[in-house]
C-alpha cells in the first residue's frame, strides 16, 4: 500500500497548503453565524466543520472530490476508498498493490467469533458489527506506538494501518455475522481472487448471481461517506479527536449509523414496504397507498427512506439504485411497491402539516432494501450492516486525513437557556 500512503502524504500537504492560505486570509475572518433555531436544533444547516473527504450540494448530492455521484457510482470499493483519502482514483498498479495488502490483513481473529457467537440468538446485527470491531481493539498499531511516544505528524500513519486492518477484516466479519445470525453459523473461507465487494458477496453465500455481487459493489460504492456532519461521522471523528484508535472509532460511528433516523432506515423501509404487500397486496391502487402513507404520518411514524438534513432533492444515490432495479429486478413485488412509493409519497409529504417536512424527496434508503430483498437476501436487520460495511471507509478517511491535518480534539461550546436569554437581552 505504499501507493496509497504515499497518495495520502500528498493529499495532506496539499490540504494543508490551501488551510495555510485559508488562515493567511484571515483566521479570525467569520464565515458562518448560528442562530437560535440552530442551537436548539441539532445544528442543522450550522457550518462549523471542514471535512475534505466528500461533499453533499442540496441539489446535487454526494461529490467524492469532483466527483459527482454519477461519476463514481460505475468504480470498485477499493476505487473510491483511495479517492476518499487521496484525493484521486488509483492507477492499475495502485489498486492491485492496495488489493493485495487487503488480502494480507483479511483475517478476522478467532476470539472476535468466540465473542460473537456467546452473544444471545437475537442481538441485533449493527450490535454484532460494532462489537466484533471492538472486540479487536487490543491489535491497535496507533495504541502501541502513542504508548511508545509517537510524533503527532505521525499519527496519521498509524491510523492508516489501524484503517488498514480494520477494512480488510470487515467482509469476512460482515458475512460472519450474518452467517451465525441467520444461518448454521458455517463461515464460508475467503477467496483471495475476489475483490472486496466480490468477497462479501461470496462469503454471504445468498446468491452467486453476478447481479448480485453487482449490486454489493454498488451498494458498498453509494454508501461510503456523506461528508463529515451527519451522525456517525461526526460522531467516529469526535470520538477519534481525543485520540482514542480507529477501533473505539468505529464503533462508535456504527452505534450512531444503527438508530432509525440514521442507517436503519433501510431496514426499515423493507418493513415498510412488506407491511404495505401484506396489507394492500402486490400492486396497490394509488388511492389506498395515500391513505396507508397518511394514516403512517396520521400516527406519528415517519416514512421511512424520505426526508434528509442536508439534501432538498431525489438523493442521486436513490437513483442509481432504482436504474439498477430497473435494469435488474423490474418485476420484484418490492422494487414495484417502492417505485409506487415514490411516486405519491414526495407530494403528500411537501404537504403534510402545511409543509413541515423541509424535503420530501427519496435518499438512498429508499429503495436499496427492495433490491437486497430480490436477490434473497431478505433479513432486513441485517441491512445496516452493509450500510456500515461501506461507511466505515469514510469514518477511516475522515479520521486520517484530520489527523494528518494536525486537527485538534473536538470541543464546541455549550451553554444554558439563561445563557441565551442574557445575550438576546443584550441585541
Ligand atoms: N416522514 C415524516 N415526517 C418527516 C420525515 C419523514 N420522512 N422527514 C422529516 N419529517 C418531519 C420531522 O420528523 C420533523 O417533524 P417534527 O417537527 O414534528 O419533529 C419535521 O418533518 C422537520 O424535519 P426536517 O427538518 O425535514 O428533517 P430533519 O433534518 O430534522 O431530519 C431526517 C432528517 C432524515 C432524520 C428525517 O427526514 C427523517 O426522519 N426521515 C425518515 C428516516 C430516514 O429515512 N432516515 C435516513 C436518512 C439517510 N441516512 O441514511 O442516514
Ligand atoms: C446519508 O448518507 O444520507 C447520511 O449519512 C445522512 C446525512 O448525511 O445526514
């Protein structure tokens, strides 16, 4: 991998140039203000983070670099974690010397399946993921070398190798877990002539359809990094800032990629979607899935797979997934129900509530569920765990890349309503 690490060192000291202008410009210079909604908000819509891995326009979606997603929805995994720390797609020799050192590392520790598989039957599989990632904490190459007193320009370093190990573990540890969930708990051996996508799909054992290990290529490309202030990032990066490894890292951002608002929504659209085929039946005339949609909302759900904190359009990720269920799964009950779905739910919720709901548009949980469930894989809990498997390369890059940058521990202020009350007193 040394392509790719020095790919990285590169891309560092090129961040650090335009940070250096950016300073020399005025660091005192105010780009940004917060107002009250915000601070009782979530922070939604608050510029107060840089993050260089990826980028979301509202109306334009995900860019990897200058990438749109259009642009990078066609490449391997592996393509697009170099592109997220490099800055660049790989030439042929990087890609294959970064495949190879995958392979080297792809081995998942046999006390990881032992804490695995003493977990009770149904422990949810996000909680198998994180765990199984923690449980290997102990093999931090950064934690070994802080103890020994490690440079701070070197921190990124051993954060790449901690990257390393962790990524090239996650396909075998992926397909573990849903192996020991809901199958004999058979493992299915690694296959070195596979790539990493091709692996997981392979050792899932679902399908050996090519369409299939397809559409784990594309899912593990869509999903990979949504810039660097949604909850799992910024949660992994927080976490990350006080210096604690990519392992607790990790974790930590998969805790935040497993609640309903976040990465779970994908499982639960195919709840949704199934719900909507046992009670209307395969096709449902569009009067009946309004009033299913509204009596949803009427009692306080949210649809699941619409709606975003940043994004006011059709997620460009949604689309490539529904081209590729057009062009693969046209038939399937569920792809059908979840294009219906997207054709009424937009309007009922731009008016819903004299328009509360700031985007009533698709992101990219909306339909990728219906395409896992085609090909047979229909244990819906077990679908943000591939969310997971592919973000994890954005939690990575974000991570070394700061950490190259010589970011400091993550501290905003907080402060109390009188707080508040005291300065609009002042204006
Ligand atoms: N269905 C019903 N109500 C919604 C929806 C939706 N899909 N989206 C937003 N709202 C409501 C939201 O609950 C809030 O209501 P209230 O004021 O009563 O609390 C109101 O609309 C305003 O929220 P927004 O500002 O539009 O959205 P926000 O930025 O707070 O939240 C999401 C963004 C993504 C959390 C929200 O749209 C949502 O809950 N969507 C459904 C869950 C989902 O698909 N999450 C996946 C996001 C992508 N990902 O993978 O992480
Ligand atoms: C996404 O992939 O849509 C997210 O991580 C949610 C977000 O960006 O807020």
């Amino acid at each position: 991998m040394d392509n790719l690490r020095e790919g990285i060192q590169n891309h560092i000291i090129e961040l650090q140039l335009e940070i250096d202008n950016i300073f020399a410009r005025g660091r005192n210079s105010v780009v940004s203000e917060v107002t009250v909604g915000q601070i009782y908000g979530g922070m939604r819509g608050l510029v107060a983070l840089a993050c260089n891995t990826s980028y979301v326009d509202p109306y334009s979606g995900l860019y990897i670099g200058k990438y749109t997603t259009n642009e990078f929805s066609d490449k391997l995994p592996e393509e697009i974690f170099f592109l997220l720390s490099t800055g660049k797609f790989p030439d042929k020799e990087s890609l294959a010397d970064f495949q190879n050192d995958l392979n080297k590392r792809a081995k998942v520790p046999q006390y990881t399946w032992d804490v695995l598989r003493s977990l009770p039957k149904d422990t949810h599989p996000m909680t198998m993921l994180s765990l199984g990632i923690l449980s290997m904490e102990n093999e931090s190459v950064f934690k070994k070398e802080y103890q020994k007193g490690l440079q701070k320009a070197d921190y990124w370093k051993y954060t790449l190798e901690d990257a390393m190990n962790i990524l090239a573990k996650l396909p075998e540890l992926a397909a573990g877990i849903y192996r020991i969930r809901f199958g004999d708990g058979n493992l299915i051996p690694y296959d070195s002539n596979l790539n990493w996508s091709g692996n997981l799909a392979h050792m899932l054992g679902v399908n050996d359809d090519e369409g299939f290990a397809d559409l784990m290529r594309l899912y593990l490309v869509l999903h990979c990094d949504h810039e660097g202030g949604n909850v799992s990032a910024f949660t992994s990066r927080v976490v990350n800032s006080a210096l604690s490894d990519l392992y607790y890292a990790v974790s930590a951002g998969l805790n935040g990629l497993a609640g309903p608002l976040h990465g779970l929504a994908n499982q639960e659209c195919l709840r949704f979607i199934l719900k909507i085929h046992d009670q209307l039946g395969a096709d449902p005339d569009d009067k009946e899935l309004k009033k299913y949609i509204i009596d949803t909302l009427d009692s306080g759900n949210v649809i699941p797979g619409y709606g975003h904190a940043v994004l006011r359009v059709t997620d460009p990720r949604f689309t490539a997934f529904m081209n590729f269920g057009n062009d693969n799964c046209a038939g399937n009950h569920c792809f059908k129900i979840a294009k219906k779905l997207f054709k009424l739910v937009p309007d009922i919720l731009s008016a819903y509530k004299g328009g509360k709901v700031a985007s009533p548009w698709p992101n990219v949980d909306a339909m990728s569920g219906s395409l896992l469930y085609h090909y047979g894989l229909n244990q819906f809990d077990f679908y943000t765990v591939l969310f997971g498997v592919s973000r994890v390369m954005g939690f990575c890059a974000q991570n070394i890349l700061a950490l190259g940058l010589g970011q400091p521990i993550i501290r905003p202020k907080s402060v109390t309503n009188k707080w508040v009350i005291d300065k609009l007193d002042e204006n």
